[in-house]
C-alpha cells in the first residue's frame, strides 16, 4: 500500500483514555470460551483499547488461550473478537497509527502556500509518492550499501534538519548515477561513518594515544586501500555540532576543494585530517601538502532566515561539481527554492528506487483517486443539472447530416467487484481535492444514463470540487508554462494575467503565450538556470532552421559541411590536438534545398517547400537588418504569392517573436555544441546601450581557428554593472562550454570589466587575462592629443569637418577641386565608436588643404572663426599646416598600430610587436617633427605611463612571452645581439644570473622562461591537455624536459632548426611539435598563446551591427528582439564568405601597408561599407566637441627617455620594426648572420622520474 492510500485509509477509532475504557471494573474478564465472530469488517468499527492495556493483555492471552479461550469481549462490544485482535491493534499503536500521522504531516507540509507558485513540482512529487509503499526498507541505491527505512524519506518533506541517514543516503545516489553515467570514472563516497572514523583515527594519531597502521583489516583500511593516483573523492562532514560541509578531492589534479553554504571560516582540523589519510594510502601523495586547496562552489545559506538547509545545499554543491547535470539552487534568499530542492531530491530517491526495485516491492496500484486540494485547478464547467442533460439528449436526436446514426453506447451496469480484503478497502476520503492524471478515462455528460441523479446546484469555479464526473474544459494544460509564469488574481469575468515566476521579475502578459513566454524566460536571470534551459528548449523544438535541417538530413544522408570557410577542420588551419566534430550544420540547412520532383508534388512537399521558405525569409530579415514591419506589407505578400501561391508567409508578429527568437537559439545550440569540441578558447565580453536607453552585455568565444560566435547578449537595464555580476554573466557562458576548454578573457580596461577579469581568472587559474590593446592604444592617444600644444588645431579640424558636412554646396565645390587637382578620397567623419578617428580626419583634412585653401581664397566658401587659416600665402595658414602636420606624425603610429591590432588574425605576440614599433615611430618623430622640449617630455612621460601600465604592472606578461616564443622573432634584429668583443664592466654587488652559453638577450630569457614555467604549472594543474597531464605525478621530471626544451629553441637548436615558412603562422610552426618527445612541453604552451586572441574586437564588431539594426527609425527595439537578430545574423552571415579585409586574413605578420582601411568620407557620392550595407544607417554618434581631457584627471609627469629606449636587448632602430607602421616595404641589408645551428648539449630526462616538486631550478 502506498503512503498515500495509508494516509487516506480509514482506520478503526483509538480510544483515548477518556472512554469506556477508563471505568473498566477490575472484575471485568476480557477472555471468552466462546467462539468469536467471523465478520472482520467490524474491527473498523470497534474502539481500539489503550496502548497499556493491549500490552497487558498479550501479556495473558497465551496462558488464557492454554485456559480455554477463544475470543476475547470489550465493554460496551456484544460481538466476541478474534483473539489475533490483540496483534492487529498493537501494530495500529506502534506502526500504522506513527506512520500515518507522520505522512499526513509531510503531505501538509507539500500544500503551503509558499508552494502554490510550483504547482508542478508539488504535483511530481505527489505522484512520486504514489509509487512508494509505506512500510520496509528503501533498497540499497548503490552496490554493497546499507539500506535504511522509508520513513527516511519524511525529511526531505519538511524544513528539518538533515540526519545522516539522509546525507548517507543522497551520497548513495550520487554514487550511482556517477557510475552509471561514468562507468570509468574511480570515485570513492566519503559516508558520515568514514568521515567521522577518519576524524576520530586522526585526532588518536595526533594525541599519540594510537599508531595508525595503513595495512590494518578495519572497513576505513579496506576504503584506503581502494585509493589510488586517479581516485575522485566527494562527501558531507560534519562541522561544530551543528553544520554541513562538503568536500571533493581529485587526486589526479591535487586538488582539495572545501564548499560551505554558510560560507564559514575552513575547518582545518577537518581538511588537515583528510589529508593525513590521504597521504598514509595513496603513494603519490606523500607529502599531504601537495593537494592545493580550493572552493568548491555552493548555494549560498543565509543563517537569519535558513537555518536548515546546509545539508541540501552542501550536497547540491558536491553533486554539480562530479555531475553538471545537477545545476547549483539558485535564489536562496527564499527558502522555498531551499524545499523545492529537496522535493527534487526526493523525486530522484523514489526513481532510482523503482529501478531498481522488484514488482513485488513497489506499492500497490492506488485504490483511490490521487488528490491535492490545494493546488490551483484550472476553473471547470459547473456540473449540468437533469434538465439539461434531458435536452442534450434530445438535441442530439434532431439529426441533419446524411451520415448514419453513431451506435448507441453501452452502458456499464454495476462495478467490478473489490479484491482486497474488507478491513483494507479505503473509502475516498474528503480530505484532498482531485488530481487529473491517474484515471485512463472519464465517462462523458452525454454517457449518464437517465437514471443517475444530478443534483441542482449552483457552483462557483473555485469553489468546484474536483470530481471524476466533472468534465474539464478549455485548453489543456501546458506544464513548461506553468513552470515559467505564475497566474496573477483577477476580476471574475475579466482576462487572465500572468507574471514571470522569477522572484521579483516584473515582466506579465495579458495573455501569456509560449512565443513570448520563452523569449522573456530564456534569458531572465530572476529564474533558475533550469528554467531558463527548459525555455531555450521548448523554444527550439520547432524552429524553422532545425524543420528544415530534419527535412534534408532524410533527404540527404551524410552530407556535412563545416562551419565556415576558416573553420578548424579545415586543411589550412586544422588545429591537429583539437580534433573533434565541426560545427553541426549541413549544406542543407544553408541551401534549403527544395524537394526533389517525386517530393515536390503532394501536401509533404509543399511542407518542405514552406519550411525551407520561412528559413530563408529569416535568414534574410537578419542578414539584411530589414525591419520586420516588412513582413506586413501588401506588397511583400504580393510578391511571394507570385512567387509561391500556395505559401502563406508569416506576420510580423510570428516572424519575429517565434521564427526568429526559436532560430536564435538553434544558432545557439549549435554554436555550443562546436564550442564544446575546442581547447584554447577565447572569451571576450563589453557592453553597450540602445538608442531607447536600455544597457546590455555581450560576451563571445573565439577559437583557435578565429571563428568568433556571440554566445550571449543579457538585458543590465535593471543590474547594477559591478564586476561581480559582470564576472558571473560570463561564467555561466563558460559553464556552459565547460571551464577546462577555456583559453583566455579579454575585455577593456574599466573598472568593473577589469575587476569581472580579474574574479574570472581567479576562479580559473589555467585562464589568461588579456586587457584589450585597442582601446589602450586608443586612451594612449587621448593622452596625447589632450595636450594644451595641440587644442587649437584640433578645434580648426573639427570646426572644418562641421562646416564641410551641413554644406551641401560647399561640400560639392570641395569634391569637383579635388577630383581637378587628383587629391585622392575627400575628408573623413570624427566618430565616437571608431578608435583614433581623429587622427584620419586630420590626414584628410591635411590631404585636401590645397583645395580648401583655394576655395577660401578665392571666396567660394567661409569657414566661420577659421577662414583665415585656409588664406593662401599667409602665416596663419602655414603655422597651421605645420602643426597638423606634427599633430599627424604623432599619432599616425598609434592609430596604424590599432588598424592591424583589430584583425582576428592578431596573437598577443602581435600587441608587443606593435607597441615596440610604435614606440619606434614615437622615436622618429619626437627627432624630426621639430617639437617643443615641453610638449616631448610630455609625450614620453605618456608614453611611459602607458607601457608600464600594460607590460610591466599589467595582469599577465604573456605578451612578451608569445613575442619571444615566435621564431621569426626571436632570432631577428628586434631583439638585439650583443657584440661578444665589446668591453663590459661588471659589477661584483650585481652578479649576472647564470645562463646557458648561446643565449642572446638572458634578460629576456630568464623573464619568458620563469613565466612560462608558470603557466604550465596552472594548466597542468587546471586544463585540459592530456600531453601535459601526463607531467602531473612527475614534477622533478617535468622540469629537466622543460628546461631542455626551452633552452633548445633559445639556442636555435634541435628540433628548433626549422625556420618559420612564407605564409606560416607561429600557431601551425609550434604545432607540428606538439605531442612530441623533444619539443611537446613547450609546444603546448605555446599554442595556447598563439590561440589566444588577445582583444574583444568581436564585441566591438557586434555593437556596430546593433548600432545598424537599432537605427532612429527603430528607437523602439528591445535588448531581446535586436539581440536575436544579430546573433542569427551573425552566425549565417560567416557562412556567406563576405569579401575581406586583409587585415582580417591569418596572415603570419600583418603589416600597415598590407591594410585596406576602412574610410569615413563626408561625401555622399563615397558611401562607407557600412553605409552599402544598410541604408538606414545614421550618423548620431558622430561627435563635434568632445573634451578629450576630462575633468580630474591628471597628466603623467614628464619623461626623457621612451619605453624600453634605454633596454639593452630592444633595438628600436631595427628595420623590421620601422617596416611594420612603413608605407611600403623597406629596404634593408642584412648585417649579420645569426647562427642557428648552435650547437646545445642534449641533456637526458628520465620521463619515468617520479617525485620531486615544479620548482624551476637553475638553468645551467
């Protein structure tokens, strides 16, 4: 029987002592010799005796069985009783009657109001109940465990606090589903009988009372035992008499992670104790500092307001850490979030229990209807009275149709007759309300025979009971609704309203439907991450790209393409380690092919054909940024009616709020899906604002093959932007991925974004944090050119710009002189949204002076306040070409650097190449460009400020190291070879660090080589690569092979003899080393550094499109309606080959004169590519004065000497330096010969060396 028939089962009444039984004569004889009546059903009836008395009467019968009798006799009780009675009431006060109360207690606790919100959960957990029999025990959930009582069961239905059982019992089930799920998987669960005998063991061995001896024969000896080098542990301890911790412990990657929902100071006396028993049985952790600690992520305990939910939260911590299937509880600032957790945990108990249990041992079918009266029923049709039945019946006889009559239904006569003995059959009992879902059918209104009685009653919807009669009208439930939204109380007769079932989310809909339901609840951060999963779901189960993909995957077996053109899989960038399944698209889903001829024909073909059309309308509403109100247009349909007369296309309204939102997360899923194929990937995050004031955040992944992808783009109109939640709206797109597959992070430099890097980077150790040298070079400039020396020719540009741009008549005297005179393009806009515009503007300006200064001499034009500037033959025009002339040269070198920094091809060896020959430009110009001492001392203190702020006290010195690791790089002019004859002083105090012979800048050698060792060690520790992994137990080994490696490529040795190819990357020079003997270390490092992209330009990138899709004349749009277009757009749109810039090819060495710059002309006749590309676009975010010095800041104080001007190692004459920022090519003569083939002595690495520690010891 299960729990819930027991709870509904009527039982015989229990006397209370305040009865017939309290004035009992002491004369009365209980025992009878006189045979006792065969009818068991009036035991329900009888008033059982008190607990003393049955227990004094068993106490007789024997002997008064052995007397004679045979019944026994009550007072008040004519009937003799079968003295087996005795037995039958004493199991009701010591079994039955407990277990009932206690059931009735738990299935109170489940109809709260605090619940009715989570109607569905309520209701799964009933129905699971239904399963479970009320008695017994629960069987064991994993292999060789102990099993425990049902009654176990009672906690996870009330706000107790968690017993051992109960965590003994979740850490069972844990157990099973990682070996199930895992079947490889060594994990061992820590119980509370082995963690507190592990205590209890540790603390004799610390008093000396007992010498602990790993080869004892105890159960916590045979669990040691069991322990090795690969062995995964998780469990629960118990911490000051009145807590729960978790901790896991992963042996392979020395990890010991310590999770507390209260987030409570580490017990010591706990973590040193697990490490003391870790270390006496496994070999490999001799020493038990080696396991480094950590957090371990939990739900987070608010002791004011839960004091009981430790336990529940400490488990979900364990469990999403071994499995991610289990999400960490969200919103804990409620506790019922704390009870639908362990609903939850219950529901999984009772399914692994049926699983595993036999037939016989799960409880009987229900033998009354399931019933929940609390939960919120959908308002029923009142039942029809006899009047109306009659004339139901007799309207469905007036027949009109030419069909034939339905034949009459047979009606039942009588019921089945009861198989369960009488003292167990249970009558419904009023105390619940109904629960559609256990009858298969119902009897319909029109099936009553005229016999029945209906009773004339007039019912409210609210107040209508539940009866198996009552017919349910309406639409049928939708369970993922009803989890998304909450109903919100309305007027009788007046519409339903509902609400987003986030706490405190204030989105409703009057009325809800799923379109808009699942566009809201698919990115609201006020649900739960299962929530919001379930709605992404639901909203892809019908989208036109994945109908489409079914269509032509059954038509085209097999046919598989890859992403895009520059995908990883492809041959010329195929990233060999990384090998996995491409991006999961087919040629198909691009193409829509149509049906085939013997398809075409017939309503399935027109279906294909409709659903490839809907695919391509999307496809095209984003790829273009048309506006949807498009889709409204007569003449649009008239056009696909030519087209397609038996296609209806969609509204605007479905368009965009299904078709398009449900692509969205097709796109999405997909694009995870390949994500989840990477190592080395790059995470980029910014944020952004549309034109109707609403603030949004977005966050990309690059590969190493530079396939860029918008993974999230979250509405912050309502979000405090700190780091903290910045930093977590990132890490749920890296969950998602997976944190091991994570490569680096960049963002700008502000303050939250580098605080949100900075929290990313110290929950992932392996992870690079690289600000974005863009926006740096960029905020370099701004220094600059906020210089009092440079103000009034900055306002002459900017006052000609205007002047040019508002005259149309001007304007065209400007292009007609211009194009006379073969000066080239005319004058380029200043934007706010394009990195040192400025200094474009001014070479414009510079480039058609001639020809404004021959319109303003000539009068044509007048430029107000500044018409004397552009007077021919006069001081004021000279003077200001001399200063826009110095103005240009210095800032050209920053702004050409930033033009190549912006391709995706870009590594971070790149951003210290680039800044080293700006600083060489920077050089040049400071001698040539005739500027005051004043104004050079400013700019190299600028300078200076800005290196030092990057390189030098920045978050990571990777920079310098990739640029050392490029073998181009390392052997050229850039880094100086210094001259063995020169005479050198050397001085005793200063010692020289000890370098191996052949080096030719230890300096930097020395830096790079400890740096690297770092990282190695982190992504040992914490990545994913399986030819490092392998260094884990042998870290003294590790060393020597690193050191012998990294050597052999400083000396230019084997195998680092091969020089880099015409058109080789760095990435493809290292990989064909990776995995290998003599190389394969620093191989992985290095390709990590070479896959780094190393700025967030795709975010920049994907603020343009919003800004080209958010037009003024779409001011209205929503973060959830513009993001959905880029991000499908996006994705199809790289699957469109579009015509490159070179600075966006993988080539090796981008070089400025290899650039094709993008122009901003003022003149319409010479429309931007963005402007080609839309034709709404809107030039609101031009700026006209903008101060570039703002208030409160304060200038860096000045300098003599440029960045790395006075480093020995750094030649910033070098040639191959000028030539990056050159016009053309230079030429250049070779001065000497770098002798590659040093020879280096082979040092021998036992790989089999165990033992040790990853200290780097001396190079020589």
């Amino acid at each position: 029987m299960s729990v819930l028939d027991l709870v509904n089962m009527e039982l015989p009444p229990i006397s209370s002592g305040e009865d017939a039984y309290s004035n009992i004569a002491w004369t009365f004889s209980f025992f009878s010799p006189s045979e006792p009546v065969n009818d068991i059903g009036m035991l329900k009836k009888v008033l059982v005796p008190p607990k003393g008395l049955i227990a004094k009467l068993l106490d007789k019968a024997k002997q008064c069985w052995l007397d004679g009798a045979e019944s026994l006799t009550l007072p008040g009780v004519s009937e003799k009783l079968p003295l087996w009675s005795l037995h039958f009431w004493s199991d009701l006060h010591l079994i039955v009657h407990p277990a009932r109360i206690s059931w009735e207690r738990a299935l109170t606790w489940l109809q709260r109001d605090e619940l009715k919100l989570f109607q569905d959960q309520v209701r799964a957990t009933w129905e699971a109940l239904a399963w479970v029999s009320w008695s017994g025990n629960l069987p064991a959930l994993s292999t060789n465990r102990t099993q425990f009582v049902k009654s176990a069961l009672l906690g996870f239905l009330s706000r107790g606090w968690l017993s051992d059982e109960h965590v003994d019992l979740m850490l069972y089930l844990l157990e099973a589903e990682i070996k199930l799920i895992h079947p490889r998987r060594n994990f061992h669960v820590l119980t509370t009988v082995l963690s507190r005998r592990i205590l209890e063991v540790y603390d004799e061995t610390q008093t000396g009372e007992k010498v602990y001896d790993p080869n004892g024969t105890t159960f916590l000896h045979r669990f040691g035992v069991g322990l090795s080098k690969n062995s995964e542990l998780g469990g629960i301890f118990h911490v000051n008499g009145n807590h729960w911790v978790a901790i896991a412990v992963d042996i392979t990657l020395q990890d010991l992670l310590y999770g507390d929902p209260a987030q409570l100071p580490i017990n010591t006396r706990i973590v040193s104790a697990l490490r003391w028993f870790l270390s006496q049985h496994v070999p490999s952790l001799q020493d038990p500092e080696e396991l480094d600690d950590g957090v371990l992520p939990c739900p987070l305990q608010n002791f004011s307001i839960d004091s009981w939910s430790c336990g529940m939260y400490s488990f979900n911590g364990l469990a999403h850490y071994f499995l991610k299937q289990y999400p960490l509880v969200e919103n804990t600032s409620d506790p019922v979030f704390g009870d639908l957790a362990r609903m939850g945990m219950l529901r999984k108990i009772i399914e692994r229990c049926n699983k595993i249990n036999l037939p016989t041992d799960c409880a009987l079918p229900l033998t009354s209807p399931l019933q929940l009266s609390l939960l919120q029923q959908r308002p029923v049709t009142p039942p029809p009275n006899a009047k109306v039945l009659d004339l139901s019946k007799a309207l469905k006889q007036l027949s009109v149709s030419p069909k034939k009559p339905q034949p009459k239904k047979r009606k039942v006569k009588g019921k089945a007759a009861p198989i369960i003995a009488p003292i167990f059959q249970i009558k419904k009992a009023p105390l619940f309300g109904n629960l559609k879902g256990t009858q298969d059918k119902k009897r319909k209104y029109e099936d009553v025979d005229a016999e029945d009685t209906v009773t004339e009653v007039e019912t409210h919807a609210d107040d209508v009971e539940s009866d198996e009669e009552v017919r349910v009208v309406g639409r049928p439930r939708h369970n993922v609704m009803d989890m998304l939204t909450v109903e919100v109380r309305t007027p009788r007769g007046a519409p339903r309203k509902y609400r987003c079932a986030g706490t405190g989310c204030p989105k409703r809909w009057a009325p809800r439907t799923t379109i808009r339901v699942f566009a809201h609840a698919k990115r609201c951060l006020k649900l739960t991450q299962e929530q919001r999963h379930l709605a992404s779901s639901e909203s892809a189960s019908k989208l036109p790209g994945a109908l489409v993909a079914a269509d032509n995957a059954a038509a085209q077996e097999g046919v598989q393409t890859t992403f895009s053109s520059q995908s990883i899989a492809s041959s010329q960038s195929s990233f060999t380690s990384l090998r996995g399944s491409p991006l999961p698209i087919k040629a198909s889903d691009n193409l829509q092919l149509l049906p085939r001829g013997d398809g075409f024909f017939g309503p399935e073909g027109r279906r294909k054909t409709h659903r490839a059309m809907n695919l391509a309308i999307v496809k095209l509403f984003c790829i273009a940024r048309l506006p949807p109100t498009i889709a409204d247009l007569d003449v649009w349909k008239d056009m696909l009616k030519i087209a397609l007369p038996s296609y209806v296309p969609a509204s605007r309204t479905l368009l965009m709020d299904d078709h398009i939102m449900s692509e969205q997360e097709r796109v999405r899923k997909l694009q995870l899906d390949h994500l989840r194929t990477q190592r080395h990937v790059s995470i980029s995050f910014d944020g952004g604002a549309l034109r109707n004031g609403e603030s949004l955040y977005t966050v990309h992944a690059t590969t190493v093959a530079r396939d860029v992808m918008l993974l999230e783009g979250q509405d912050g109109t309502r979000e405090s932007h700190t780091g903290v939640w910045i930093a977590e709206l990132v890490m749920r797109s890296i969950d998602e991925n997976g944190k091991e597959r994570i490569g680096s992070v960049s963002s700008d430099n502000t303050g939250n974004t580098r605080v949100a890097r900075e929290i990313i980077c110290s929950q992932l150790p392996h992870v690079l944090n690289l600000p974005d040298p863009a926006h740096h070079l960029n905020n370099t400039w701004k220094d600059i050119a906020s210089l009092p020396y440079f103000t009034l020719t900055i306002k002459t540009i900017r006052r000609t710009i205007k002047y040019f741009k508002n005259s149309n008549a001007s304007k065209d005297l400007l292009r007609e002189l211009r194009e006379e005179l073969k000066l080239g393009p005319g004058l380029e806009s200043i934007g706010k949204t394009r990195f040192s515009s400025l200094v474009w503007s001014s070479v414009s300006v510079l480039r058609c002076l001639r020809a404004i200064r021959q319109l303003a001499t000539s009068e044509r034009i007048d430029i107000p306040k500044y018409q004397h500037v552009f007077i021919e033959n006069t001081q004021a025009t000279l003077q200001f070409e001399i200063h826009i002339t110095q103005f240009i040269a210095t800032g050209e070198g920053i702004a050409r650097a930033i033009e190549c920094l912006e391709a995706n091809s870009t590594n971070p060896a790149d951003v210290y190449l680039y800044w080293l020959a700006v600083v060489a430009k920077m050089k040049q110009t400071l001698e040539t460009a005739c500027l005051p001492d004043e104004v050079c001392g400013q700019i190299r203190g600028i300078m200076v400020s800005r290196w030092r702020e990057f390189f030098v006290y920045g978050p990571t010195n990777v920079h310098l190291s990739a640029f050392y690791l490029n073998p181009n790089y390392v052997r050229s002019s850039i880094l100086k070879n210094p001259n063995p004859l020169t005479f050198n002083i050397t001085l005793p105090a200063k010692a020289p660090a000890k370098v191996p012979p052949g080096i030719r800048n230890p300096k930097t050698f020395l830096q790079v080589g400890r740096y690297l060792h770092t990282l190695l060690i982190a992504e040992i520790h914490h990545g994913c690569d399986p030819f490092l992994a392998e260094w884990k137990e042998k870290p003294k080994a590790f060393g020597k092979a690193y050191q012998t490696q990294f050597i052999a490529y400083a000396q230019g040795a084997y195998p680092f003899t091969t020089p880099l190819m015409v058109g080789q990357s760095p990435l493809e020079w290292w990989m064909a080393f990776e995995g290998t003997e003599h190389a394969g270390i620093l191989a992985a490092i290095a390709i990590k550094l070479f896959g780094a992209l190393p700025h967030s330009m795709g975010d920049e990138r994907t603020m343009s499109a919003i800004t080209m899709i958010n037009t003024a004349q779409r001011n209205r749009q929503k973060v959830n309606v513009v993001m959905a277009l880029t991000q499908v757009r996006s994705f199809y749109y790289v699957q469109t080959k579009p015509r490159l810039r070179k600075s966006a090819r993988p080539n090796p060495t981008i070089k400025f004169f290899n650039v094709e710059r993008l122009l901003r002309p003022i003149d319409n006749d010479e429309g931007r590519e963005e402007a080609a590309a839309g034709a709404n676009y809107d030039e609101s975010e031009d700026e006209e004065d903008v101060d570039l010095n703002p208030q409160g800041s304060t200038p860096p104080p000045s300098s003599a000497v440029l960045p790395v001007d006075e480093d020995d190692e750094i030649d910033l004459c070098s040639d191959e330096l000028a030539e990056i920022l050159a016009d053309g090519p230079i030429s250049r003569v070779k001065k000497f010969k770098v002798n590659e083939m040093a020879a280096a002595a082979n040092v021998e690495v036992d790989n089999e060396e165990a033992g040790g520690d990853f200290e780097l010891d001396e190079w020589v």
